[in-house]
C-alpha cells in the first residue's frame, strides 16, 4: 500500500509503504517534481508531483522486464508534467497515461491507487513514525514559487479550456474506466457523492471547504452506498464513512481504491477531448 501524502496550502508530501510511513513535501516536490523510491519488500516506485497541474501520483518502476528510474524531462503536455526514463529515454506524459515515444512508445504507466494527499499535521498524527523525504538536508522549504499561478484564474502560458462546460482552472478529480474518460467538479462532491457507473458504484469525498491540495477518496464496489442518518454507509456490508479519517470504517469487505487524481479541468480536457462529465451539480 502507497500513500502519499500532502501538507495543505505550503505544502509537505507523505507516504506509507508495506506499513513503514515516508513523507515527501510537496514544496520541496515544486523543485524535483519526480522522487524514485523503494518499498521495504523491493517494489521500485516514483512519487511524481506537477505543481501546475495540481496532480500527484505514485506509479511503478517496472516496466517489460526492467526497473526505469524516472526524471522530469522538462517538457510538457498541456501544462502537465512529462517524465523522461534514464534506461530507454522514453517520454511519458503523466496526463495521458502512456510514453509517447522511445522503445517503449505505447506502455502504460502503472498508478497506484492509493496515493493520498494531506495535511501534514493529519498524517504525523496517524503515523508518527513517518520518514521524511530529505534533500541536501532539507525535509521542506517555505517558499512556494506556484502560489500566484494557484491564486490565478489563468492556465499556464495562458492556456484555456477548449471546452467550456467547466471553467479553465475548476478542480476535477479525473480517471479512466473501461476505456472511457471522466471528471467530476470538486464542487459536486464536497462532503460526499455517489454514483453509478456500468456494473459498479462509485463513492467520492471531499471535505466541504477543503483547499484543492487535498486528495479526492475515490472508491469503487458492486454494492451501493446510501447516506444515511447523517453518514454514508456501504449499504452490502454496512460500513460507515468516517470523515475525519477518509475511510469506511467496519467490514468494508469488496471496496476498492478507483484509480484516478485531482487535476484542473483544463489540463485533463485539453489532453482527453472526449471526457464525459459527471456529477449532480453538473
């Protein structure tokens, strides 16, 4: 299990591994963007953070047989983040999902789902034994160089939405299921939502008011949830949100985590033209 984590408004990135908690800042991320790490049982893993697409993710470093070891190229696509592996010299796009070209032109990145972003002060508070990331000495760093692009309502470069049924920066929590593509507004499930996609029911939670470098909780199951009583239930097994944590409490037995993450609208439409909008505010 990863999760990485982040500190709300300067910003500090965390991460739990095989039970052993590891943190990265996500002000010391704006300088390096890509962190490759290692899990204590040897999975090879890169904590990726694009400050101007406002999306962190953890992906795996294996691919076709061998271990890549990630670096920002310095390259963008739509304003988002391309990676570059050492071993082939690929290009990988982190919005698009795949490289784009290199010998392994094609292969799709491997997210794993459980990447989290929070508060530091949340995160210590449940894993005090946290590691912390430490460049030349230095677990995280006040300065915050994207905090007018943040504060603006512009894209970078001055990018726009081409697609106007959401406003250019609108926080969206974006992901791809059975070859389709979907975003649903920050806005639409702040303090919970839910809906059903195909065979299964997804969950989503926002805390209301929440600063947009707080993570989207984005699960999936056969089995629907309900609010009820003032909370939300997993209606199979009967297990109730707990808001505080971001978790169903109980036996939550046939839920999973919904591969996904938080972006502005402009930079997922821009790259998925063809993304379906969901929600019950749209």
């Amino acid at each position: 299990m990863f999760h990485p984590v982040a500190q709300e408004g300067s910003g500090e990135g965390r991460v739990v591994v095989e039970g052993q908690a590891r943190a990265y800042s996500l002000n010391l991320l704006n300088r390096h963007e890509v962190v490759n790490d290692r899990a204590a049982d040897g999975t090879a893993f890169a904590v990726v953070w694009c400050p101007l697409a406002n999306a962190g993710v953890v992906y795996g470093r294996s691919y076709q047989g061998r271990e890549l070891r990630f670096e920002a190229s310095g390259g963008l696509l739509n304003a988002a983040l391309v990676m570059r592996d050492k071993e082939t010299g690929s290009y990988w796009p982190i919005i698009s999902g795949e490289a784009a070209t290199g010998p392994l032109a094609g292969t799709r990145l491997e997210g794993l789902p459980r990447s989290v972003k929070a508060q530091w002060r949340d995160w210590v508070r449940a894993h005090p034994d946290t590691l912390v990331l430490s460049v030349r000495g230095a677990e995280h760093v006040r300065d915050d160089p994207y905090a007018p692009y943040f504060s603006s309502r512009l894209g970078f470069g001055n990018l726009a939405a081409i697609d106007r049924r959401l406003p250019t920066k609108e926080p969206v929590w974006a992901f791809e299921h059975a070859g389709g593509r979907f975003a649903i507004p920050h806005r639409a499930i702040e303090g919970g939502g839910t809906l059903a996609l195909g065979d299964l029911w997804l969950f989503f939670y926002r805390p209301p008011g929440a600063s947009i470098f707080l993570s989207t909780r984005a699960l999936a199951s056969k089995g629907r949830f309900v609010f009820q009583d003032g909370a939300w239930v997993h209606e199979p097994t009967g297990a109730v949100f707990d808001a505080e944590r971001g978790e169903f409490q109980g036996s939550a037995a046939g839920l999973e985590p919904l591969a996904g993450f938080d972006t502005f609208w402009y930079v997922w439409s821009l790259t998925h033209r063809d993304t379906e909008l969901l929600g019950p505010a749209l």
